[in-house]
C-alpha cells in the first residue's frame, strides 16, 4: 500500500513558495520542519507561519525557534455548522485548486520528487493563468498537460 502526505505552503494570494512530498508514515509535524527549512533558505525575509493546530508539536516549534520563525496556530471555533477561518482556508483553496490536476488526484507518481515537480507545475499553470486571464475564475480543464 503506496501513499504520501503534501505539505504547502502558500501566501495570501495562494501562490506556492514551497512543497514537500514524503512517506505516508511520516508525522506530519515531521514533514513540516523540513518544509519550513526549505522555504527558509528562499524567502529568508520571511517571519510569521500561520499553521493548523496539527502542526503544534515539537518538531515544528523547534524548527520555527531555529529558523527565527513566529508560529502562530490557527484554531477551529468552537460551534455547530461550518464556520469559514480566513487563515485556514488559503490551504484548503490551493489544494483544491491543484487537485483538479488529474495527475494530483491519485498517487500516479513512484518518486516523492517527481510528485513535488507535478504540485509545482499544477502551481505555475495556475499563476500562468491569473497573468493571461486576470478576469477570469476558472481554469479551463487541463487537457494538455495529461500527457506527461
């Protein structure tokens, strides 16, 4: 039984500084601190994490401690129903928007890098498009890129 875990990070627009891909059977709060390293190196202005509560452990902490890093976690509130949390919605919107890549729908990829390349260019089709269609909502399906 083959699986991964994607961890991204995006900034308030939803465009993606970083992606990792790893093992299944990896904490989550374990793949993050590498991510964060990652993206560290590349955005070395960068200062405050907005994370989910999973994220609250250990190894992210000490990574952020490290790195120089603000985490700040952002929480559930508390009641029924669904309840929109601005911060915790930017993910979720990116991962939508990348899983209507079909190649990112399932685990087609063997290599955890080649699965990172496939999230980086769903992201850059997605950036693509916001620079030729500013006006425009929605991605037409992405038949051509189906191929590779």
């Amino acid at each position: 039984m083959k699986g991964r875990k994607r961890h991204i990070a995006v900034d308030t627009s939803g465009f993606l500084p970083g992606v990792l891909v790893h093992a299944a059977d990896i904490q989550d709060a374990d793949g993050a601190g590498a991510l964060l390293t990652r993206i560290k190196r590349l955005y070395c202005w960068l200062r405050t994490i907005f994370a989910d509560s999973i994220y609250n452990r250990m190894p992210v902490i000490l990574a952020c401690f490290l790195l120089g890093l603000t985490l700040i976690i952002v929480r559930h509130i508390a009641g029924g129903g669904f309840i929109l949390v601005p911060r915790r919605w930017l993910v979720e919107r990116s991962f939508g928007w990348l899983g209507r890549w079909r190649r990112l729908s399932k685990d087609y990829e063997e290599r955890t890098d080649v699965a990172e390349a496939m999230v980086t260019l769903a992201a850059i089709r997605i950036m693509l498009h916001r620079l030729v269609h500013p006006n425009r909502r929605r991605l037409p399906p992405p038949d051509f890129l189906n191929s590779l």
